[in-house]
C-alpha cells in the first residue's frame, strides 16, 4: 500500500469515526475500555475507529496511525477469509491438489511436520517486543503462527492461525528471526511447514 493510499485511508476512517457521539468518560478510562474491546472484539471496527479518533483529538498523531493500521488489518484479515472462502467455494475440490499434507501455495517439495517427519530444531531464537499498548491494556495470551521454515532454516513466511489482537504482529515479527536447522529429505533440504507459539505474558 503507498503512503498515499494509508493517508487517505486514515483520512476516511477518521471522518467516519469522527460521526460517532463523544462517551462520557475520562480520556483515560475510555482509552482503556476501548483498548479491551479491540482485544474482545477484533473484527469491529467501531473501537479501532474511536480509539483513533481519540488519540487524534490528543495530538498522539503516531497512536492514532498505529491503530488506524491495526483498523486496516482487521478488515484485511476479514477480507482475506472471506475471499478463501469464496474461493473453496468457486473451484471444484478436485482442483486444489495437496502434495504432502500442504497445499499448493507453497513450494511443491514443502512438507507438514507430523509422522516421519520431525520438528526441525530451534537454533536462534528471538524473543518478541511487548507492544506498550498491550501492557498498558493487560492483553496476555498464545499467538499460534504457521511458520514455513525454507531450506536453510530461515523462516520464509508466517500466518497468524489464532490471533491476540495487539500482539500478532509482535508475533510475527520474532518468529520471522528465528532459525532452524534444515529438514532433509533423501540428503537434500527442503521447505518445513509448521506451527509455533509465542507466549507473551505480563510480569
């Protein structure tokens, strides 16, 4: 997305958060409930937008874009599942082969973790940042992440499979540092699709 496109985005999401009547609360405890209501809530976007706007009014201009983005993310999540959905839908399921237990999104010679095939070890491992906004709302829990570890270990890619609003992209982010050691098939490495957790508790 161009810086463009996330400008007149937020333009338009704040304009239509700006509709919505002022709660009678303190900035603070608002802020606070509407940050547990993302948490509760992740596909409304009413909180999102309102929490933004709040923000906005605060001049904590980077805040509001922060959560804007999150705004964005959401509907973007909805939309990919929505768009999976159709699709599995639209195509017969003759024509979605499976090699190995992954489907064909991913390279042909991916394998799934599972049976003969082992968990590839852990070499580095990268501890994920706090987000400030999930300490300061006390969001907690297990973000669980399909991770495909590539031929040489690295992490190729990563999906969210069961999401802690505020903290998947934290997730994320760790996980795409970590190392493995390669997976070899007949002597020869190849792509490992598996799933990893990352904990984040408050202290």
């Amino acid at each position: 997305m161009t810086r463009n496109a996330s400008r007149f985005i937020a333009v338009v999401l704040l304009s239509i958060a700006a509709a919505a009547p002022a709660a009678a609360q303190t900035p603070v405890s608002r802020e606070a409930q509407l940050v547990s209501q993302t948490n509760q809530f992740p596909r409304d976007l009413s909180p999102y937008l309102e929490l933004a706007r709040l923000y906005f009014e605060q001049g904590r201009f980077e805040d509001s874009e922060r959560v804007l983005s999150q705004a964005i993310s959401a509907v973007q999540r909805v939309r990919a599942t929505s768009l999976t959905r159709q699709d599995a839908f639209a195509r017969p399921p003759a024509t979605r082969t499976m090699l190995s237990g992954v489907d064909t999104a991913y390279p042909s010679d991916t394998v799934r973790v599972g049976g003969d095939i082992k968990e590839p070890k852990k070499m580095r491992d990268v501890k994920p940042v706090y987000p400030e906004m999930a300490q300061a709302a006390k969001v907690s829990g297990i973000v669980i992440i399909e991770a495909l570890i590539d031929r040489d270990g690295s992490v190729a890619s990563a999906r969210v499979l069961r999401s802690v609003p505020l903290l998947d992209q934290a997730a994320i982010d760790a996980v795409k540092q970590w190392m493995f050691t390669p997976i070899l098939m007949n002597g020869v490495p190849v792509p490992v699709l598996m799933t990893v957790t990352v904990n984040f508790t408050l202290n």
